[in-house]
C-alpha cells in the first residue's frame, strides 16, 4: 500500500498512524513554510454515536504538522492556511477534508469492520478473532523484530500465556518442549504440534525474521482438526508473504555481546579449599585422608606446610623430596589461587546477525526471498576448540496467478547449521562433573614444564587440549507446492499442497586422549579406552499432503463457512552408527584413520510412520450474535495395532456476542464487546514411538566363540492385549471482553482436561511371572488450569506530539492430579524412581519437617533416648551424617510428626509416609508476564518481564554446585556458604556444621526438608528494546522508506528469593540446570545468556 499511494503506515500494537511520504527531492513541510503563512488550527472528532475520539491522529497531509485528539477528542496545532486535514484512528475509515483557509473543524469518523475484525490464523485457514469461539491466542512479527536469540524458541518464552516452553539449558542449538496448558501425559508424553506454514517443523531451525504471526490453538474444539496429532494443543507459525507493488527491500543487523547470566561462584584459593577438604572428610570419617579424591596426594604435614608458606606468601610448584608423606619425585602444589570455573567460560561472547529479504508484486507473479546468518562466537574459554555455532537460512516464496479463479505457489525453506561442542575424555565425558571432582584450587592447572597436571586433565584439560569435540550438523531443505482456487464470487475455495522435507543430521565425535604430567620429564595419557571416533549420520524424509475445499457465504442475518479435507503424512528416517579406536593421528577427524579391530562398531536404525485423516469444521452464526462450531477428524495412524488404528475425534464450541443484542443499550464508549465462549473435545494420543505396540528384538554383539563375535539377542518383552488410544478430553469456558472504545482489552479462559487410558505400567505381578509387567491402559490423570491476558492500548498529546503506550499483562496456572494408576499400595517409590499413586498432585515433593539445627547436648540425648525407649537404636536412624547415626550439634533437626519416638519413613506410601509429609510442589505455579510498549516522536521503547509466581526446589543428591563438599569433600566450594555454616561462634547459621556425604544433601529428595527448601519463583526482565525511526524527510531522499537504529537485551535481570542465598543458578531454568552431575553428557549445564544488542534495519 505504501508503495501505490506514497502513505507511510506505522503501527504501534493496535494503533496505527499514517504519514504521507514527501516526493523524492522535495521536502513538502519546507514549502509550507516558506508559502504558507502559520496559524492556529483546532476541531472535535467523533465517532458514530457522537462520543469524542480519544488518540485519533490529526495531520496536515505531507507535513511535519499536526497532533492527537485529547481526552474530550480535541486537537489543536500550528498549521498552513492550505492543504488537506487528515484524520485517522485505528478501527475507524480514513477521513481528509481541504482546510481552505478554516481553522476550526468537526469530522465524524466512521466505522471500519476490516480493521476492526483482526484475523487469526487457525488450523486450514484464517478467522476473524470476533467469529472465534475457541480458545486462541496470537502473536505477530513485532514479538521478534529486533531480538538476538539464537533460535525462535527463546524469544516466546512467556510471549503467550500457558504456552509453556522448556530449554534444558542456554546452548545456541538447544531444541525446546512445547507444552500447552501443563502436564499432558505421564505414559506416551505429549508435546504441542509446531506447524510452520502448515506443516509440521522444527522453530529451532526457522528464521525468526521471516515470522508474520504465531497461533497456538489452546482447547480440543481448536486442535481437533489435526486429530492424533495434536491432541495436547498446536503452535501455528505463519511465514512472511510477498508484499504488493514495486520491490521492498529490508536489511537488518544485529552486533551483539552475550555473558553467562549465572555462572558458580566458587572458593579459587587453594589453601581455604583444602582447609575445608579437610574439615569435611574428617567430620565424616573421623580419620585422615590419604589423596584428594584421586588426582592429588594429600598428608595433614602437607596442609600444614600450605598454611605456613600461605602466611608468608610462598606459593608455586614443588618436586617432592619425599616430605610430608608424599610420594618422592612427584609435583607437590601450593597454588595462591586456581578458578577452573573462571578458566571454563570466556567473559564475553560476540555474535552477530544479519537478515536480507526483498519481496515485490506485479499483480500477476508475487514473491518473496529471505536469506539470515548468523554466528556464535562460543562461550568456551579454548583457544582451538570453543563451541562455536552458525546458521544460515533461505526461504523462496513464489506465486503466479494463472487464471483469475487459480493461483500456484512455491514455499522452499532450507537451513544449514554448524555446531561444535567440546567434550572431555574423563570418566564421565562432562565437563562439569570433572571440575566437581577433580577441578581442586590446590592444584595448578599447568605444571612448570608446560604440561597439564593430573587435576587439570580429569577436568578442563581437553578443552585446553582442544582435540575433542563432538560436532553436529544440519541440513534442512523442505518445498510446499500448493494450488489455491476459487469459485462462484469467491464463496467456494478449494485448496491442495504437498510437500517435501529432506533432513539430514549428523553427529560425528571425536576423543583423544590428553598428555598430563605427575612427575617431572614424565607425561602419562589418561587411561581407558583408546581415543576414538565415531560417526552418526541421520537421514529423515517426510512427506505431507492436503486437499480441502471451504464453502463461505452470508444470507441475511445467517453466515455459513464449512472446510471439508483430506491429509496424509509420512515420515521415514534411517541412521548409521560407525565406531572406531586407535587413532593413527590425533589432528584428523575421518574414521577411516582409525585402525582398531577389537572394538569397531557398525550398527543401523529404521523407523516409519505413517497417519491419514479426513476433517472438517462448520461454522455458524446468526445475526452476529450467536456463534457455533463443529469440528471432527476420522484418524488412522500406522502406530497402532490393526484393530485400533482408526479412530473418530469430534469436538464443538459455542458462542454469544453479548454486545451485538438489541436489548444491550450500554455505551461503546464502555463497553464495546463482550463475548462468552464454550468448547468441547476430545482427542487421541497418536505423538508415540511406532513399534510400541510391537514385539521387538535388540541384536548384540559381544560373545566370543570359538575366536569369532557371535550376535545374539533375547526374548522381547511381552505385549499387552486390548490396547486402545490413550484419549484426552478437553472442555474449556472463556470470556472476551472490551471497554474504553476496545482501549482495554480481557481474555480469559478456564478449563479442565482429563487424560484417560495413559500407556502405563501395568500392576505388579508374581516373581515367577519371568518377565516385567506388560505396559497397558492403565493410567487417568485431570489438569485444571486457567489464563488471563489485560491489554491497555492509549495515546494522547505529549509536548505537541503523539504519545502512543500499551501495557499487556497475562497470567496462567494449572495443576494435574492422578485419577487412576496401577500403584495399589500407594507406594511412593525412590528418589531415583518415584511412584505415582492415586490422588497425587504431579510434582510433589515429599519431605521432613526441620525445627533448625541441634544446638544443645541435652537436646540430642533426650531425643535419643526417647527411640531407645521405642526400641531403636538412634533417634533418627535414617540420616547417616557420619559413619555411624550419631547426631551431633549443628545437624539438622526433624521433627517426629508420627509420636512415635524417632524418625522413620513409615511403609514409604502415601497412605503411611512415616515422619514425612508433603512440603512442597516442583510445578511452576502463577506464570505471568508484563509488557510495557511505547512510541513518541519517532523514539520506541518497550520492555518484557516474565515470572514464576510459585515453585519450589530440593536439590538433587549431586548437586554440588550447591551442596558443595557437603556432598563429597572434594567438590568445589560455594563462595556463599563460607561464614554460613555451623560453628560454637555462629550458632544461628542457615547451614549445619560442616561434613561431606551430609545425608539431608548428599542423599538429595530422599531427605528433602522443609528448611533446605528453595523458593524458586523469579520476576526476569527478558527484553528490552529501545531505539529510534529516522524522519521521513530526511531518509527520503535517499531513497529509504524506513531506516531505525535500536539497542536491545536479553537476560538482563533477574529477582528471585533463592537468590538471597546464592546466585550460582539459573533459577528460570532450575530443573534444567539441576540435573544431576552423575549424568553423562554435557550435563545440561550450558548457562543461559544475557545479550547486549546494537541494531539496525532498513527498509528500501
């Protein structure tokens, strides 16, 4: 439109304002002035019904002059005697009246529907947000203009009330779990569909610039079309499309510096760590120990000797002589201070992005081309092996009108990503578990010699060493086809597409095994297994196709639309598992370069699936006031057994337009719309593993006869019968309303789903049975929840200029318990595998009551012979907080809930839990979210905060970025817990006394209680974005429409009740990060980033 008629549209939520450009060379404000004599130019703007127009935008067209009507719909400004008055408000038609030499003027503006009805996309179409009856929410492009983040995911975090996204941790690739209004299944799982122009695909790999909108279709009467497929809710991202007239060209570019928001913060000077190795073990054991954990010697002589050269300020490297009981010829350390932390991480990261699209019609051929790069510079502190990451996205969308009833059209998406992850070779291949363990601040990570010495290597030394890396990537090419008719006025469309997608992945990793020294001239070689390679290609082809004709028309007071259609979809992918040791050379990554013959593997993996389906959706209306929808899917899905492979999923909604009555006489002005929605449906489970319902056989190698490897497998486990879909049913109540001339805006909805016939484990069965008890249908679970998104959107006049500002604030909470479960007992399992039972809140967590610390002897021995007289040896004979149960002052003090004299767990069921109650719950609770929003003069601001209203956390047993040595003496020590534990002198600290393999730590939730109980709820300023839109005028004659410069960050803050004890956690990612140490891998540890942004875009 801006090219056809030379007006500048600029649209600040749902305000927009327009401007007429100046013609090229010739600035139109400058010859008023210079022709035109200034004088006072004033007037009244109404609506419809003779209420005054608050915020309608007031200009002379062509020029700098004008202003916004005040709260009684005035405006008043300096103008020429000629030119014409325009006058424009969102939701109302344009209006332009020649000023003629007058200065005063009253307009009545009028109505206009189109602007009024916003359109939503939902599943196989569009509808106008008023003709809605389920529950819908929307996002555009302005959610990601200008944001830095790696991939599309971390920018909808908290965008979107109950659209819940999880990233276990802050790497750049990182995929993320779609959840939609809360736990969804405990049996198959079940996670949002992502559709990406209507066709199921990765955000991760989608460029955030090429985004116009973001639906996510909440309740089962929205989700119901796509059927098996989506029964927990469906995310629709729609593509940027060709822009009508001459070509557009926008260019944009963000410089950024990325920092870990949260990185531990741990004792680095090696005599105060040591001190308190010391005291940990020692109040454990009651004895001294001989090394510190495996890669450092260790003596009490030794110790003490530290001490004394740390008060005279004699630190360095020694070859021991043989004193102080260590091992002669050995380096002996007394380093001043050692940060492995600090060495892991760089201080900054650099990335940058940069995006090029260009778009254009000529009414009969449209298209659209975007290209994005962008790269991360790597967090990690290697000067040849940080984990940098690149991507680099094109999409291609062309169309041609052959006919004036047919069009064709094009959609190629291709992404390339690059990603290389340093890996270590120590026992547990993480990283962060070897500084846990052998990361120790009394040893040096370098010897005098150069090489690494023995910590080092068990900890950081292959990312110094550089030559281990695992390395993924991607290649992503999909191609929709699609042809679009219609018929008789535009009242009968029939659509069809079909498209490609090409995936390939690869995962190629390499270890070697890194030199160290413990003696002098001596360099040794981890040990275990040689340094290997290994390479993991992945191949996934999936097709899709869709053919569905609309029928729409209006009869009088009567508005028809019905959708009638076909899908089909297929999905195949293959892998290879190639493995070899024994590398003739450490600086080539090609397998054909590993020579070992005992330990080379080769294995294969192939999966296919397959779901057909025929939907449709009717929608009624009379007389703009009572709405109905019916939606059904008859699904078939390749994932099932024969006799249960199709199934029919109905569902439908309902609506009344309040406002549209003819006996609602309340004043627009007021009250401008009110709506009430009602919805039902219910959906099947198809999102599971094809060959569940399969008997399968594993082949393994391993056996040696007769000098050959022979495969063999074993007897699958056995398959249940009578299986069926596990089938969720959704029913939802929500109310829209609008005040203030739609100024204010509500959206609210409750709603209530209950999962039946879950894919469980099946009731416990006699040891003779031979084989674990078949999983079936044996699991019910209900989730209840609730959202509710307030919008203010406002101007007035400020000094001579329009103010525009929109606040948005949202809310949602829901919670799940379990209605039906094979749990007889009411077992509450382990805390490596807890139980479900009957009547259990998902996420709870059971624990001890705690009243302190024991600070007196009397106290304990009272305690104590109180369990003797209950026939026990020790009051609490559950926490083992040395090697005997003896309690000591400064331990942690449970309280017998049941009387009957000592601590105990009862039978360790819900019904008898012993001393232990409920004490808390992991679920996050009150999500909520403010965006603040604003445009003056051509300067824009806006800032975005999400929170956590409720949530609580036990760290898991090997946490020790939190416990400290009070898990294992040799871990790292938090900064935060020096001068916080208990001592004779510092009887009222939060921590108890000082000991490693602590039981209410070391054993985690097993001992969880209520006073190491963590609030986790956070308030996060996730995005700030100010900036400013360069005149018209002045880049006009440059031949630019638009030109703006912005800063913008990520992270930048963040509150949270856990932090007045430590900020060593990302508590808006805490069960991401909290994942034990012990496991393998990266641990999921990659720290979350804050970004410093400068911007710019252009628009040609």
């Amino acid at each position: 439109m801006t090219a056809q008629t030379n007006l500048y549209f600029n649209q600040v939520n749902n305000t927009i304002s327009v401007t007429l450009l100046p013609k090229a060379k010739e600035d139109a404000s400058l010859k008023f002035s210079h022709s035109s004599r200034l004088r006072k130019i004033s007037g009244t703007i109404y609506d419809s019904n003779s209420e005054p127009i608050i915020g309608a935008n007031v200009i002379v067209e062509g020029t700098k002059y004008g202003s916004i009507t005040d709260m009684n719909g005035k405006f008043s400004f300096e103008g020429p005697e000629d030119g014409m008055l325009q006058v424009s408000y969102i939701g109302y038609k344009e209006q332009q009246i020649s000023i003629g030499g007058k200065q005063s003027f009253t307009l009545t503006l009028k109505e206009n529907s189109k602007v009024l009805d916003e359109v939503v996309v939902v599943g196989y179409g569009t509808q106008k947000k008023a003709n809605l009856t389920g529950s819908v929410d929307q996002v555009t492009s302005k959610t990601f203009e200008g944001r830095t983040n790696a991939n599309v995911t971390q920018m909808l975090q908290g965008a979107i009330p109950n659209l819940n996204l999880k990233l276990t941790d802050g790497k750049p690739d990182r995929t993320a779990t779609y959840n939609i209004r809360g736990t969804t299944s405990i049996g198959q799982g079940g996670s949002a569909l992502v559709l990406i122009d209507g066709v199921e695909g990765d955000p991760q790999y989608l460029n955030p610039d090429d985004i116009e909108s973001v639906s996510v279709l909440k309740d089962a009467a929205s989700s119901a079309i796509y059927g098996s497929r989506a029964p927990y809710g469906v995310v629709l991202i729609t593509t940027k499309s060709a822009k009508a007239g001459k070509p557009q060209i926008n260019y944009s570019t963000n410089f950024t510096f990325e920092s870990p928001t949260n990185v531990p913060d741990f004792v680095s000077d090696g005599y105060t760590w040591a001190e308190h190795f010391y005291e940990s073990w020692y109040n454990y054991k009651h004895s001294d120990p001989s090394g510190i954990n495996k890669t450092q010697q260790f003596s009490t002589a030794w110790l003490q000797e530290y001490k004394n050269r740390k008060d005279k300020g004699d630190f360095g490297t020694i070859v021991s002589d043989g004193s102080w009981g260590l091992t002669k010829g050995r380096y002996v350390y007394f380093p001043e201070k050692v940060d492995y932390m600090g060495m892991l991480y760089r201080n900054h990261v650099f990335a940058q992005t940069h995006n090029l699209s260009i778009s254009g019609s000529d009414g009969k051929f449209d298209y659209y081309l975007s290209g994005r790069y962008y790269n991360y510079g790597g967090l990690y502190n290697s000067p040849h092996n940080s984990d940098n990451y690149t991507m680099y996205n094109t999409r291609l969308k062309v169309g041609y009108q052959v006919y004036d009833w047919m069009k064709i059209s094009d959609n190629i998406d291709m992404s390339n990503t690059n990603y290389r992850n340093p890996i270590t070779y120590n026992e547990s291949n993480n990283v962060w578990r070897g500084i846990a363990d052998e990361g120790h601040p009394s040893s040096p990570i370098w010897n005098p010699d150069g090489t690494m010495t023995y910590s080092a290597v068990y900890s950081v030394g292959d990312l110094l060493y550089g030559k281990s890396h695992r390395t993924y990537k991607n290649d992503y090419v999909k191609n929709t086809m699609s042809i679009n008719t219609h018929f008789f006025k535009n009242t009968l469309r029939v659509n069809a597409d079909f498209t490609y997608r090409n995936q390939n992945y690869n995962c190629d990793t390499k270890c070697v095994r890194s030199p160290y020294s413990r003696t002098q001239n001596i360099v040794e070689t981890i040990s275990g297994t040689q340094s290997y390679i290994s390479e993991n290609p992945t191949n996934t082809i999936y097709l899709a196709n869709n053919e569905y004709a609309e029928y729409e028309n209006t009869f009088g007071k009567h508005y028809l639309k019905a959708l009638l259609g076909y899908n089909y979809e297929q999905s195949q992918t293959k892998g290879v598992y190639a493995y070899n040791d024994d590398l003739l050379t450490e600086s080539i990554d090609n397998i054909n370069l590993a020579l070992g013959t005992d330990n080379k593997n080769i294995t294969g993996s192939w999966s296919k699936w397959r779901t057909v389906g025929g939907f449709f959706r009717l929608n009624y209306i009379f007389d703009d006031r009572y709405l109905l929808e019916l939606d059904g899917r008859y699904d078939g899905s390749s994932k099932f057994p024969s006799d249960q492979r199709w199934t029919f999923f109905p569902s439908a909604s309902a609506g009344w337009r309040i406002t549209s009555e003819p006996w609602f006489k309340v004043n627009p002005k007021y009250l401008s719309n009110l709506k009430l929605r009602f919805s039902y449906g219910s959906l099947g489970n198809g999102n599971v593993d094809p060959y569940s319902y399969d008997e399968t056989f594993s082949i393994s190698r391993g056996r040696i006869i007769n000098g050959t490897i022979i495969p063999y497998t074993s007897a699958p486990f056995p398959i249940p019968t009578e299986l069926t879909w596990e089938t969720a049913r959704m029913g939802n109540l929500g109310i829209d309303v609008g005040a203030f001339n739609n100024h204010l805006n509500v959206t609210a909805d409750v709603y209530r789903r209950k999962t039946v016939n879950m894919y469980t484990v099946g009731p416990t069965l006699p040891d003779v049975y031979g084989a674990s008890s078949p999983k079936g249908n044996y699991a019910d679970m209900t989730t209840k929840g609730y959202e509710i998104s307030v919008t203010w959107d406002h101007a007035f006049n400020l000094a001579g200029k329009p103010f525009h500002y929109n606040i948005r604030a949202t809310l949602a909470d829901y919670q799940s318990t379990i209605d039906k479960y094979n749990n007889s007992t009411y077992s509450l399992g382990t805390s490596n595998s807890p139980n479900y039972y009957k009547g259990m809140k998902i996420g709870e967590i059971w624990g001890f009551t705690s009243h302190g610390l024991w600070q007196t002897d009397s106290d304990i021995n009272a305690a104590e012979a109180k369990a003797k007289a209950a026939g026990q040896a020790y009051y609490n004979p559950l926490m083992q907080t040395d090697q005997v149960y003896k309690l000591y002052r400064g331990d942690v003090k449970f309280e017998d809930l049941n009387g009957n004299g000592y601590i105990d767990r009862g039978a360790n069921t819900a019904k008898d839990p012993g001393d232990r109650c409920i004490i808390g719950n992991s679920e996050p609770r009150y999500i909520y979210s403010f965006n603040l929003g604003a445009d003056w003069n051509n300067i824009f601001f806006s800032a975005f905060f999400r929170g956590v209203g409720k949530q609580d956390w036990y760290p898991s047993n090997e946490a020790s970025y939190f416990w400290g040595q009070y898990n294992r003496p040799y871990n790292q020590v938090p900064k935060w817990q020096l001068g916080n534990y208990w001592t004779e002198d510092n009887s009222g600290a939060y921590l108890p006394r000082y000991t490693g393999y602590y039981g209410p730590f070391h054993s985690g939730s097993s001992y969880a209680n209520t006073r190491y109980l963590q609030n986790v709820a956070y308030l996060r300023l996730q995005n700030l974005q100010i900036g400013c839109n360069l005149p018209i005028s002045l880049i006009g004659k440059f031949g630019l429409k638009k030109m703006s410069i912005f800063f913008s960050g990520e992270n930048l803050w963040t509150w949270s009740p856990l932090y007045r004890h430590t900020k060593d956690v990302d508590v808006t990612n805490i069960y991401g990060t909290d994942v034990d140490a012990s496991t393998e891998g990266d641990g999921y540890n990659y720290p979350t980033m804050k970004s410093y942004s400068l911007g710019l875009s252009i628009t040609f």
